[in-house]
C-alpha cells in the first residue's frame, strides 16, 4: 500500500509544534524566506486549517505579526469569517517593509522555470508586482485596511499593538 500525499495535512504539520495545540507556526524554520513565500505560506495554513476543519465557526485567531506572512493570515481567515486580532508591536502592518529599498521580485528564486520571470506575485488578494519594498507594503497595507473596512457584519482583522510578543 502507497502512501497517498495530503498537503493539507502536510501544511498543517510543518507549521505545528509537537504537543502545542492551536499554536502554528509560518515559516520559522525555513530557507529562503521571501515576502511572497511567507505570503504563500500563509495562504495555505489558513486553507488546511478551514478545509480540515480545525478551525470551527465562531473562533477567535490571534495572529500574532503584521509583516507579509501575518497580514495574508490575518485578511484570509477575515474573508472566511473568522474573529481575527492581529498583534505587533509596530503601530502599522508591513513596517519592516515600508521603509525598505530593496527590490522585491515574487519569483526570484524560481529562476529558471518557467514563470520565474513574470513580474506579478499572481495572488489571490493582497498582489503585488516587482518593485521595491516601501510601495508594495504601502499598497498591501492600504489593502489591508480597505478590507478592514469594507467589511461588515463579520468579524475582520484589525492590528493591536503590543510591546510583548513572546
């Protein structure tokens, strides 16, 4: 008998601490880790957790984070009607970006496959395009908060600043 794969189940336990419960990690132990990577991490823990049905109806998620990863997180579970809190100590999301001039290329580390050169991250919500750090995190983060926004009568995230996170 062959061991067929489950990515959701894969998803789900490489963000998983062993013995820790409702506690998920994204990307912590990761090479190369690029703003859209986290981003499609992010994406894919909140689809295994809602499809598996770890997450019920009704739940309340702290995101903890509000660089790439914990902004795709925290809008993701929002849209699935999730009661969500995202927590960082930076009074906007996306700051380590914000002030960065750095370019940042969805694919960078594709390259050669194909695709690896198309210029656009070709997400669901919260896209962006090669460009430097500063205007993609102010574009997301002006997403972010329109999404915060536009919602109504469903719990959406909101960011909490916190001067501990452990």
């Amino acid at each position: 008998m062959t061991d067929i794969a489950d990515p959701l189940n894969d998803w789900i336990t490489a963000s998983t601490l062993p013995g820790s419960d409702g506690l998920y990690f994204l990307g912590t132990f990761e090479r190369r880790i690029t703003f859209y990577s986290q981003q499609v991490r992010a994406f894919r823990l909140v689809r295994a957790l809602h499809e598996r049905g770890i997450l019920k109806p009704n739940d309340t998620v702290a995101v903890v984070g509000g660089g790439a990863a914990g902004v795709t997180c925290a809008s993701a579970l929002g849209l699935l009607d999730y009661d969500v809190s995202l927590y960082d100590p930076a009074v906007e999301v996306l700051q380590l970006q914000s002030a960065s001039p750095r370019l940042l290329h969805p694919h960078i580390y594709e390259w050669p496959a194909p695709g690896s050169l198309d210029k656009s991250a070709g997400l669901p919500f919260l896209d962006w395009d090669l460009d430097t750090g500063k205007p993609i995190a102010k574009r997301l983060a002006a997403e972010f908060h329109m999404r915060q926004v536009s919602s109504k009568d469903r719990a959406h995230p909101l960011i909490s600043r916190c001067s501990v996170l452990i």
